[in-house]
C-alpha cells in the first residue's frame, strides 16, 4: 500500500475545487469514517442538525435517521414510525406544516425503542407544534427536544367528543341517554388530566303482573375524584377508581329498562333490566319483578338492586349487588308482607333495600336511589341536570313499588325517590320507572294486572378541559 504525506492540497488557482480520485472511489478516514463522492458520510456522528425534506408528508410513513420533516394533517391524522433498531446519536425532526396538528394529531410511534425511557407513543395535538428525537440508548429510548417546551407540543388536557356535551366551570361533561361513543382524540401531556369521572347507570328492571313485585332499579357506579361533593346522599358509594384514557373511541352501553309483566296470566314476571358499560365499568340491570309462577317461583329476582317479592306469597326479595362489585351497586329488593294478606315487596334502590310488604293489602315502598352533584351548600350538578330532582341534588335509580292486593282500599304506594315507578290503586296497572335514572318498574293492583316497565339507564362523563 503506498502511502503520502502531505501538509496541505490546495486548487491550482485561487478558485476552484480540489478533486481527490475519480467517481466513484471512496476515501476511507482512519478513525472509520467515510465519505463517498455524492456526499455520503458514516462514521462522523451528527453535530445535531438535519436534513429538512421540504416536500410535506400527507401520509403516515417510516423516519430516516438525519431527516427532518414537514408532516401535513389537513385531511387526516398521520402517524410518523421513528427508525427501526436506532444507533446512538440517531436524529428524526418533525414539524406541524399548516397548522392543523391541533385538528387532526402527528402521533410519532416508537417502532419497539423507549421514548423518554417508556412504552409510550408520542403524539403532537397543538397547531404549530414541533420537535426533534436524538436516540440516546436502549434504556431512555429517544428523547425529545421540543420546538418550545412540552406545553407548546401537547394538550394541557383531554379532548374528546360524543353524547350530549355541556360545560361546568372548568369541567366538560359528556351525557349518554343512548348508544354512543365517548372518542378521545387527544390525551393530556400530564397523565393525572387523563383521569375522567364517570356514573354508570343500568337500566330498571319491569315489576311483575298479578299484584307483582316491584322492579329492581339498575345498578350505579360512579368516581368523582376531580370534584368534592361533601353532602350527597349517594357519597356512600362513592370510592371507584377513576377511568385513564387513550387517545380511542369508548363505545357506550346505555341499559333499557325491562319491561313490566302485561297481566297476571300471560308474562308472570317482569323483565331484568339491561346493562350500561363504559370502558371496564359495567352496571347491571335491575331484578324484574316476580309475578305467579316465574323462574324464580315467587320470589324477587336479583340484579343491579334486587326486585320485590309477589303479593301474597311468603317469598322474599332478590339480592341486590349481582355480581358483586365494590363500592355496592344496589341494594336487595323486599319481602312479602306477612298474612292474612301480604303486599308485594318493593324493588331495591342504590342507598335502600326494597320496604316489605305490609299484613294489609298495600304493596312495600321502592328503595330510594342515591343523590349525587347537586346544588346544596353551593356545590354546582357534578353530573349534569339529569335524575330525579330533590333537594338540591340529582336523584337515580330508585326501586319500583310493590304490588297491592285486590282490595278496593288499596292506597297507591310510592315507588322510590330516583325515578322508582309508584303501584297505583284499585285497578290501575303499575306506573314506569322514569327514563334515563335507571328507576325499576311498580306494580299493579290485583289479580291479572300489570306492571310498570322499567326505566332506562344513562351514561356521564366528566372530566377538566381547562
């Protein structure tokens, strides 16, 4: 191998390039770097700057190490996957094109390396927004220098959209009276403003015919971390953990209320209710009410809160918390009263057991559901103006009042206070629990009458958008 040694190389006039070698060699560095003739370079390590490609990307696309990109999320969200098994020094730039990440988010996938150390994507929600990942090493992954500082790149707080939206002070509330879907289209940069409350309401369960149980209501679980409620009723059953979200769509389970038995003879018992879930929350319907000669004899069905009792009968109330969850989700459902005549029993409610039938003819009050929000003591609805109003707070899912027999005395029995269904007087078919409070059905009076259907469920959301 020859070898020169020279000081310096200089152009054979004072302007002008110097050539080494003809196309195509390559002048290896002997600390191992290399240069080739059309620019390319290995080994020298990156002084921290890139290669801007000016032509905007309008689709989701693989990074190369060293380039910089104009990413465009005008008709749609794109996603940037940052370069397969990085080396050390490995940079990637990213920038908001026309100012619509806040619209439609860059979300840079990690392609199996850490960033910042965890397993999470990194995504880019505000217009304008930029930033710059040098891949440091297999423990902290790529780290990021952001265009500005972290609050100039992400969202301070989630953004979501579905149901019936409402704001209170520095909440959003998200109200589901029907099928839907909660969809978070961004998260928060600080993970605790990923918590959102919830109340989750299962629908009603229908009384049974033939002076029939009362329907159990549907079962209520909610979390309210983001907000002091110290005087509600239902604060008792309060404590569930609050739900972290993903940037996804939820959909949303709101529960129908079952119907109420059409007479004595032809449909004996009233139907459960129906579950409400969102995300790992389910609430489970209430229990339908007995009628004569149901699947569970004439015994109360078990549910979100258990149904009552038939008239008349010597059975008892389902159980209510079925399956069992913590903090309960409702509450068992009343017993038939004793004889000459017993009434039937009331449905469970969230905070009350179902009352039992009395000796005479009148059937068991519903129990009362759970106040929650509300305006006492100054405190704003936590959840919205929805349920039962009453005293100053948002009432749901009371029990459905129990059956009464056929005397013509027969007084009207209150279903409970939460959208319970009242059982009505001589002759009269039991009232619906009221929509969208998960109230259970109340029972008619008599022989061969029916019950009140069950009221529906709702779903709410709530979290800080500002």
């Amino acid at each position: 191998m020859s070898e020169v040694k020279v000081n310096k190389i200089s152009p054979r006039t004072n302007c002008g390039t110097v050539q080494l070698g003809d196309s195509g060699d390559t002048f290896t560095i002997p600390a191992g770097a290399t240069i080739t003739n059309n620019g390319t370079q290995t080994g020298f390590g990156r002084t921290g700057t890139v290669n801007w490609d000016t032509t905007d990307k309008t689709a989701s696309f693989t990074a190369v190490s060293g380039n910089g990109y104009f990413v465009n999320t005008t008709s749609g969200t794109i996603t940037v996957t940052l370069p397969a098994s990085p080396s050390a020094g490995d940079i990637v730039a990213i920038k908001d094109y026309t100012g619509t990440f806040g619209t439609n988010a860059c979300t840079v996938a990690r392609n199996s390396s850490n960033i910042r150390g965890g397993t999470d994507n990194f995504t880019f929600d505000k217009n304008n927004s930029g930033g710059m990942f040098i891949y440091v090493d297999a423990t902290e992954g790529w780290q990021i220098w952001i265009d500005g500082s972290d609050t100039d790149a992400q969202a301070s707080y989630i953004e979501a959209t579905g149901g019936t939206t409402t704001t209170c002070g520095n909440f959003k509330i998200h109200t589901f009276t029907g099928p839907g879907t909660f969809c978070v289209s961004s998260i928060a940069d600080n993970p605790a403003n990923n918590a959102v409350d919830y109340l989750v309401v299962a629908g009603g369960g229908g009384a049974g015919g033939d002076a029939g149980g009362g329907g159990g209501a549907g079962g209520v679980r909610f979390a309210s971390g983001t907000f002091c409620m110290p005087t509600a009723p239902a604060n008792p059953r309060a404590g569930g953990s609050q739900v972290t979200v993903t940037a996804t769509a939820f959909p949303i389970t709101v529960g129908g209320g079952g119907p109420g038995a059409s007479d004595g003879a032809s449909q004996p018992n009233g139907t459960d209710g129906s579950n409400s879930v969102f995300s790992t929350i389910t609430s489970t319907g209430g229990g339908g009410g007995a009628g004569v000669g149901g699947p569970t004899g004439e015994a109360g069905r078990t549910g979100g809160s258990g149904s009552g009792s038939r008239a008349n009968s010597c059975s008892t109330g389902g159980a209510g918390n079925t399956p069992p969850v913590s903090p309960s989700q409702g509450m068992p459902g009343g017993n038939t009263g004793s004889p000459p005549w017993g009434g039937a029993g009331g449905g469970g409610g969230m905070m009350v057991a179902g009352g039992n039938g009395p000796a005479g003819p009148s059937g068991g009050p519903g129990g009362a559901g759970g106040g929650i929000g509300g305006n006492g003591g100054g405190f704003p609805t936590a959840f919205g103006s929805n349920g039962e109003s009453s005293g100053g707070f948002r009432y749901y899912a009371g029990g459905g009042a129990g059956g009464s027999g056929p005397a013509a005395d027969a007084p009207t029995t209150p279903g409970g206070l939460g959208g319970g269904g009242n059982a009505v007087g001589p002759g009269g078919s039991g009232n619906d629990g009221t929509s969208n409070t998960g109230g259970g059905g109340g029972g008619g009076h008599g022989n061969d009458i029916g019950g009140g259907n069950g009221g529906s469920g709702i779903v709410v959301i709530r979290y800080r958008f500002q």
